[in-house]
C-alpha cells in the first residue's frame, strides 16, 4: 500500500513538472515573440525631382552712393542721422562757407574793377584812342575775372552737399566740426526702393541659372519670403571658389529689408533628374556626425551608412549606401539597433 501511495506521488510530481515545463517553455515563447519591435517600411526606389539650387546671400541697396564734399573745409551741418531717409534734392550736410564767401567777395571785386577799366577803354577803342593789343589785353582780363567769379560762386555752392537721390543714410564717416578733404566721402546713401540678394552658385550648377528667373528669397531677421528675380550673372568664376556671382532683385516698397542682411535664396529650375531620395526622417545620425538608415530584410533590421547629397522638399538624395532595392524604415527606427528584430508594416 506505501509502494502503491509512492509511485502515485510520484507519477503526478512528475506531471506537474512537465505541465510547468510546457507552461514556461510558452511564456519564453511569448516573450521572445513579443521582442520584436513593430515598425514602418517602404521600398527605396529612384525617383525624378525637381532640381533646385538653394544659397546664402547678403542684401545690398539697389544703388550705394559714398558721398563727399567737391571742397575742403570744416563740416558745419548734417542733417540726418543713421537709418533715415533722406529725399531726392535734400540738403544733407553743409561745410563752414566764410572762406568761400570772402573768396567769393574777392571775386566780384576783380570782375567790377576789370568791367570798369574794360568800359573806358571801349570808349576809346571806338574812337581809335588806344592800340588794338591794349584793349585785347582788358577784354581778356575781363574774361579771366569773369571765370574766376564762377569758380568761387561754385566753390561756395559745393559747400552745401544734397541727396542725390532718395534712400536711406546708411553711414557716417565724419561728424560735425571735423576738418574733411576735397572728395573725401563722409555719407553712404542707399536706394533701397529695390534691394538686391549678391549670392555666389557653383559652376555645376550655373546652366540652371538664367537672368529674368524668379526666386525666393527668404530673410530669417523678418520671417519673411519675398520674391525676386535673377538680374545679374556673373561672366567669370571667382579664381578661389570657382563660383559665380548671381544678384537677385527684390521690390521692398515698405524698406523694410535694409543692407546687409542675411536672405536664403531658392531657385526652381523646371529640369528635371533622376536621384535615389528617401524621407529625411528615416535618416539617423551617430555622435560623430555620420548618417545612418535601417534596412529591414526578412524580420531584421541592419543598420546602412550612407552619404546624403541635395535635399528636395521632405526628401534627402542618398549618393551612397544603398542601390535603390531595399526596403527602408521608415517608422520606429529610434529603438532599434543593428540585428534588431522587427514586425514590418508595409507603409
């Protein structure tokens, strides 16, 4: 009876080991099963874009001016101050004129005296009284003040220094009280009705560029997109960067972009090519900077170094690292690593 209670005993502990044996055999399947990390894909294929040439570029006025006195002298006057406008004809600086009016002065006293001595000698000269070479001498003479007069009214004149043309003042290279030269600049004017964007594009890519093509042109200091138009293209490379010079004219009616600013310009093109692009979220960065993506085959996911090129629109031209065959995820990628096992969702 013992023998008999014994092997009963025994025979259900080894039942219940084998029931728990199959029961943690499927619990570590599960588990196992449930370490696959559910992600997105899509198959990489080449694909045509629009291709788009993208440049940083400084704002310049339309017309830059650096204006100075035809005179030397003492600056007595300026009127405006950085930043204003200033219109067409407006008096903007003025030098100290007392010299040039006592020259000026000087000046009328010469051409009196000489018109005098000239109107009693034609009395004569009319009667045959004098020689003819002494009255040439007094008509000259009243010739040479009379031009000597001009210059000192002009020299005064030049003392006053008017706005060309209506802009803003940009600069001032000299204050009031300071001693210039004859054509030293102290004022820089800028028209900027009109502005234009002075960017540089590579020689590859200049046969997409052509004078009368719109742009945008974006300044981040505004948070602003205008648009503007090719005007100028340079008719040879920089010797250094081996790029060219393109300048983009943007209407600013309310001068509101001003002179050297910071726009990014971009410029459609309507050709076309054939690049191998893919989303730019897919793409992943080591901590040294090197781009990565996670190709999934066959329930894994491997990690591809690649090498990026042009970015149009939401994608990102792969030049290396993949062949165009593979599918690529696209979604959960952050939690995997190379190896990983994944669940794949066709996108």
């Amino acid at each position: 009876m013992l023998e008999t209670r014994h092997f009963t005993y025994s025979t259900a502990l080894l039942m219940a080991c084998m029931v728990g044996f199959s029961a943690c055999k499927s619990k570590n399947t599960a588990v196992t099963e449930d370490r696959s990390i559910p992600v997105l894909t899509e198959k990489v294929s080449v694909q045509p874009v629009a291709q788009e040439i993208s440049v940083s570029g400084n704002i310049e006025g339309n017309k830059t001016v650096r204006l100075g006195f035809l005179v030397a002298g003492k600056i007595n006057h300026i009127s405006a101050n950085e930043g204003q406008t200033v219109r067409s004809g407006q008096l903007i600086a003025s030098l100290d004129p007392a010299s040039y009016n006592i020259a000026k002065e000087l000046a009328d006293i010469q051409v009196n005296q000489v018109t005098d001595e000239y109107e009693r000698l034609k009395k004569m000269h009319e009667r045959n009284s004098i020689a003819e070479s002494d009255f040439r001498k007094v008509d000259f003479a009243l010739q040479g003040a009379r031009v000597q007069q001009k210059l000192h009214d002009k020299n005064l004149a030049d003392t006053k220094l008017y706005a060309p043309f209506s802009g803003v003042l940009l600069k001032k290279l000299a204050e009031p009280g300071e001693i210039v030269a004859q054509g030293m600049p102290i004022l820089v004017v800028s028209d900027i009705q009109k502005v234009k964007v002075s960017a540089y594009i590579p020689e590859s890519q200049l046969s997409l560029i052509r004078i009368g093509q719109m742009a945008n042109v974006q300044v981040s200091a505004l948070g602003e997109t205008f648009e503007g138009k090719i005007v100028e293209v340079g008719g040879a490379a920089d010797v250094t960067t081996r790029a060219f010079t393109v300048k983009i004219e943007v209407p600013n009616p309310k001068q509101i972009i001003r002179p050297g600013m910071i726009a990014e310009v971009t410029i459609p093109s309507t050709e076309e090519k054939s690049v191998l692009a893919i989303p730019a979220t897919a793409i992943l960065r080591t901590p040294e900077g090197q781009a990565y993506v996670f190709v999934a085959d066959n329930g894994i996911a491997y990690q591809r170094n690649v090498s990026v090129g042009g970015i149009y629109g939401d994608k990102v031209e792969i030049l290396s690292g993949l062949t165009g065959n593979e599918t690529l995820v696209t979604g959960g990628q952050h939690r995997l690593t190379n190896g990983s096992r994944i669940s794949v969702n066709q996108n």
